[in-house]
C-alpha cells in the first residue's frame, strides 16, 4: 500500500496541539507530564472501585489554590455515551457567541493537551508546565492527610485546568464528567446547569451492574439551583434522574419531549438538523455524522438556552455558526475517501449498536472491513454481537492499540470466530488499517471502531500526527 493513501484526508482542522512534524519536546514540558503520569493513573491501571476516589482531597486542593474552578458559568456534562461530542457542541456555540470557553474533557487522542482548552485552543505545551510546577508545593500538603488517600493523576489534570481557565480568563466552562459522576474529580464544580446524555451499561465494576446503579452515579452532579438538560433514556435510568432532579429542586428539560428534532438531510461532511425547543425553531448544520448526533446537538441546543436563561449572552446566530464549525475528532470520523476510512470510538454494545446504525443508513456500502481492537475492561462479547448485524461485514481485522489493558489480537479473534466473522489479524493498529485497505474493493468501506485508542492510531497512520509517549512511572503518590 502507497504511503500516500495515508495523507489523503477530509479530517477538518482544527487547533488540537497535535504534533504532525518531529521536533524536540520542551524538557520541562516533559517533566510536568511525567510527573502527572507518576501519580495513580486510573485510566490505564486495571479496574478500580470507589475505594480509590475521594472528593475531600480535591477540593482540599483547590482551596489551598484559591479555588479557581469557582465564580464563572458552567455547564457539567456526565453520560455513557455522547458526553464529549455534547461539550464539544456547547463550547462551539459560545465561541462564535463571542464567549471564552474553558473546556476539560477526557480522554485524549493525541496529547494530554487535547483536554485542556480555552478559546478553542489546547493549552501550549509553556502554559501546561506553568500550571503544573503550580501545583507542586500544595500536592505533598493534601497527601499528607491521611484518611483522604493520595492525589491521582486525573485529580491533578481537573484541577491544571481550572487553573489555567482562570489564568486565561475563561468567561465560561464547558466540563465533561470523566468517570461516573458522584465521586468524579470534576464533581467540585458548581453549575449553572447540567447535562446528563445517554446512559448504558459501561464500566460496570466501578459504578455498578444496573442502570439504575450508574443513572444514580451519573446523576449526582446534579446540584441546586442547576437547570438540568436530560437526553433521552431508558425509563429505569429516567426515572432516577428525574427524581434527583426533584431532590435538587432544578428545573428539567427532557430532550424528545421538551426538545425535539429530526434528521432532514446528510452526506459525507455533515447532516442538517431541524431542533425545536420550547422558545426557538433551529435548522442546523453540523459536521457530525449519525443519528446519536442529532440526538446530541438537540441536547446541547437545549443546554445553551439554560446559560441563556442564566444571563450568558447567546445569540441565536451564534447557534446556528457554533454548530456549523464544532469538531470533535474520531466520533464517525472520514478519514479517507479513497478508499473510504471511517473511524469511531464505539467501546461499548449500546455505542457499537448505534455505529452500525449510523453506518448503515449514512454511510451504506456494498461492503464492510472493520479494524477492531478493545480494551480489557469492556463487554468484548457485547460488542462483536453488536457489530456482526452490520450490513455488508466482510471481514475483521484484529489489532491492539498501545495501552497497556488493550486485548490481544489472538483474544479479538477467537470472540470474532464465535459468530462465524472471517477474522485476520495485525500486531499494531498501522498494520491492521493497512491490511484492511488491501483487501477491501473500490465501493467498499474500511471501518475502525472498539476503542478510542484504537482510532487514535489509525489517525495518526493516515493523518501522519506524531502521538506523545511519555514514560509513565510507578505511582508515587508525592
């Protein structure tokens, strides 16, 4: 295969921080993240329980560095599924209404840069050191309590970026829930309102085996005097939300009922969108494929009329040009249109189930190669059922990416071969996508799905982007 196929792309750009020429890294740069990745890493260690979170210490940091997350509108989104793509939308309105917007989100594609940003820009690589050599002094004060248990490494991320909306001056904050919500690091945020998006059963060791168990989880960044913006659910994940709400005295806008919208159009750059609230009509543009979208950009709309309401100026206009320009890469991503190169980060059955609906009825094919690789603490099982309805599946390509709990090929493969799906397999994500463009025709579509990081791979094979490694240490806990 050419190494020109890799550079053939219609990915939008957009100000991620990303490397895409080799350079040397700023040495002090390189310090602040290896010292964040010396602390407890939750997202790359094996399973954790609620054992290992604790809101005291956070916000016992916090207050030592004057509170920053405090004092600005903000928006807290929790959710299984479209969480990030909905803060995206969001923090795409309010700049084109004129508003900086401070954004934390999780994970990253690329560097650990990606989910801090304010004005539309990832923090720079100077900006990131500064707040991380701010927290240096106060990190040993709050380990030394000793009924709080140490500072994670994703406890340090959440409050380096409050630091820096605040030197940056954000107007607003955007806040994406990085695991649950009720003991989530980001939980120390007072919101002018909240978003909760599609719930479905994922990280089921941690916040529990039932929807109603992780609605609850989700649902306790709930706070009073918050409007709470509800996407559509399951009536047993519903009903606890609601009644949160009720507890919390917040005012609820339930998407699909308050809110409603319909899909009146798509290709393969964008699908228009007609939302009807409550107060406005909107026919939107948005460059974000698949009907979970649409769901998302109703619930985000939603969500900008609560700021609204709360006294952040947002212009109708600004809807309409926010929507138009979001990006969020590697949610039913083209990569390529020769041959056609999707990519989105389905981990789950729910999310895996509306990626084969999505690609069936936006992006149908005669033909279907997937690239499929996951990590270990996810229903392998539960997604592979999902993904073999897929019309016009052909072959699997199976892969890991680099993280550490990435299943192994040999795994994906023997779970593939269950269900009777013509299984190859690669030792690295480059490989597999390449493999994957080998065997599929002219008409036929080469799909990339099952984990985040394996997408991350595959846009850097096509786009040619230099990823950040870093050697992550023991955790010190100091």
């Amino acid at each position: 295969m050419s190494e020109s196929l890799f550079l053939v792309s219609i990915c939008r750009c957009y100000n991620d921080g990303v490397r895409r020429q080799r350079g040397p890294v700023p040495e002090h740069y390189r310090q602040a993240v290896e010292y964040l990745y010396g602390f407890a890493d939750f997202e790359r260690l094996k399973p954790v329980s609620y054992r290992d979170f604790n809101l005291h210490r956070v916000r016992a940091l916090l207050e030592l560095l004057g509170n920053p997350h405090l004092g600005v509108p903000t928006v807290h989104v929790a959710g299984t599924k479209g969480k990030g793509s909905t803060v995206a939308m969001i923090a795409s309105v309010l700049e084109a209404a004129g508003v900086r917007a401070g954004v934390l989100t999780s994970p990253h594609l690329h560097t650990i840069r990606e989910r801090i940003a304010v004005g539309g820009t990832s923090i720079s690589e100077e900006e990131f050191a500064c707040r991380v050599e701010k927290l240096r002094p106060v990190v040993g004060q709050v380990n030394e309590h000793g009924d709080w248990g140490r500072l994670t490494t994703f406890e340090l991320l959440t409050a380096a970026a409050f630091l820096h909306f605040r030197e940056a001056k954000a107007e607003a904050v955007v806040v994406e829930v990085g695991l649950g919500g009720r003991l989530d690091a980001t939980n120390v945020v007072e919101p002018m309102v909240c978003g909760i998006t599609n719930i479905s059963l994922d990280h089921t060791e941690v916040l529990g085996d039932a929807l109603e168990k992780i609605a609850g989880e989700k649902a306790a960044i709930i706070k009073p005097g918050a409007e709470t913006v509800i996407s559509p659910q399951p009536g047993e994940a519903l009903r606890v939300i609601e009644e949160k709400a009720r507890e919390a005295g917040s005012a609820v806008t339930l998407v699909g009922r308050d809110v409603q919208w319909i899909v009146e159009g798509s290709d393969f750059d964008a699908q228009d969108i007609c939302i009807t609230t409550e107060v406005d009509r909107y026919n939107l543009r948005v460059p974000l494929l698949g009907d979970h979208q649409a769901e998302n950009a109703a619930t985000a709309v939603a969500i900008c009329e609560g700021l609204a309401r709360g006294g952040v100026v947002i212009a109708r206009e600004a809807v309409h040009d926010g929507m138009a320009k979001v990006s969020w890469p590697g949610r039913l991503e083209v990569l390529s249109r020769e041959p056609m190169v999707v990519a989105d980060g389905a981990h789950n059955p729910y999310s895996m189930s509306r990626l084969v609906e999505a690609v069936t009825r936006r992006l149908p094919r005669p033909e279907t190669v997937v690239v499929f690789g996951a990590t270990g603490s996810k229903d392998l099982g539960g997604m592979i059922g999902e993904l073999a309805l897929l019309s016009g599946l052909r072959r699997v390509v199976a892969t890991r990416s680099r993280h550490p709990r990435a299943v192994s090929p040999e795994e994906v493969e023997a779970q593939m071969s269950l269900r009777g799906i013509t299984v190859d397999s690669a030792p690295d994500v480059a490989l597999a996508v390449a493999r994957a463009c080998e065997l599929i025709g002219d008409q036929g579509l080469v799909l990339v799905t099952g984990s985040l990081f394996v997408v991350a791979e595959a846009r850097e094979a096509i786009l040619g982007i230099i990823p950040e490694t870093f050697e992550r240490r023991a955790p010190v806990g100091v």
